[in-house]
C-alpha cells in the first residue's frame, strides 16, 4: 500500500530515484524538478518558476506546508548561489570546522594533497597485542574517519583517496570504537 504522499507525487508524475528513496524526479520537457525529503523537510530543486508553483500548489493542497524560502543549510552543507551568473556551490565548511574541533585538530595544518601515492599506512604500525589495544581504545579512529566519509561523499571527493587508506588501516587496528 502507497503512503498518502507518494500517491499524491506519483499522480504529479513524479518518479523515486532507484538509488535513493528519498528523492523523486520529474522531467516535463526540458523542464526538472527534484524533490528530495529528510525527515518532515522537504527540497526543491528546479529549472523552471512554473513548474516550482505548481508543485507548490498540489504539495499544499494535500499536506500541511510551510513555505521556508530559499535554502542556505541542508543537512550540514551550505548551499551558495550567484544566480546572475547560474553558478549553484555547495560547501561543508562549517561541518568540517566543527569535526576538527571535535578531534582536536583545528590547529592542523592543511594540504593540497592530503596523501600521496607512496605513503604507507603498515600492519607494522598497528597494535599488536591487548595491552596496545587497550591504550588505543579510546582513541577514535573509526568515528573520525566515518565524519570524513560524510564529507568526501557530500562535497570533497578529493579526499577520497585518502579516506580509503585509513578506512582500511582502521579496519586492521582491530578496535571496534565508535
């Protein structure tokens, strides 16, 4: 049985993306608009004024709504736009200030290349019996590299690279540490 809302977008022709279940697409000629929910929020994402007021209208007529305005913060990236120019930027800066902060790193020094091809993360450098481990579990390696992934996966797939090698150095440190 359909929820009440996918009903309503569907009758709309409305189509949920097949990856993520949250987000719906219309394409009406050269005309879009990408509808994306997080919890009880909802986004709007269109090429064409018309097309935008009459989601609006059919989103109103069937559900309680609260027009917002533009959106500048979207699930910690900041949306930043020049529309004389039709430039659309996203940012996770404030989101990667507050992760250093959190892992005590905001005096570190930044790189244009994060990790170079050659360097090695060892099984050598990996604790090697339970009295290491011990001294190792309350350092969070897995949580501070789960905080990268989010922002290598949202707005900085430059650190990709180097997200992997961690992520796979920590899978070895043996720690289930969140």
């Amino acid at each position: 049985m359909y929820l009440k809302f996918d009903q309503v977008i569907y009758g709309f022709g409305f189509k949920e993306n097949i990856i993520d279940q949250c987000i719906y697409h219309t394409f009406k000629g050269s005309k879009f608009i990408f509808l994306v929910l997080y919890v009880d929020d909802s986004l709007l994402a269109i090429n064409d004024i018309t097309l935008l007021h009459e989601t609006k209208s059919l989103l109103s007529k069937n559900f309680e709504m609260k027009e917002l305005g533009d959106t500048s913060f979207v699930i910690g990236i900041q949306i930043q736009r020049e529309r004389t120019r039709g430039i659309l930027g996203l940012s996770q800066k404030a989101y990667i200030d507050k992760v250093l902060g959190r892992y005590d790193m905001k005096k570190c020094s930044p790189s244009d290349i994060p990790v170079t091809e050659k360097e090695r993360l060892s099984l050598l450098q990996c604790p090697k019996n339970n009295y290491q481990k011990e001294q190792m579990k309350d350092i969070i390696y897995a949580s501070t590299v789960g905080s990268l992934m989010y922002a290598q996966v949202c707005t900085h797939p430059d650190i990709t690279y180097a997200i992997g090698k961690l992520d796979r150095y920590v899978c070895n440190l043996g720690i289930d540490h969140w």
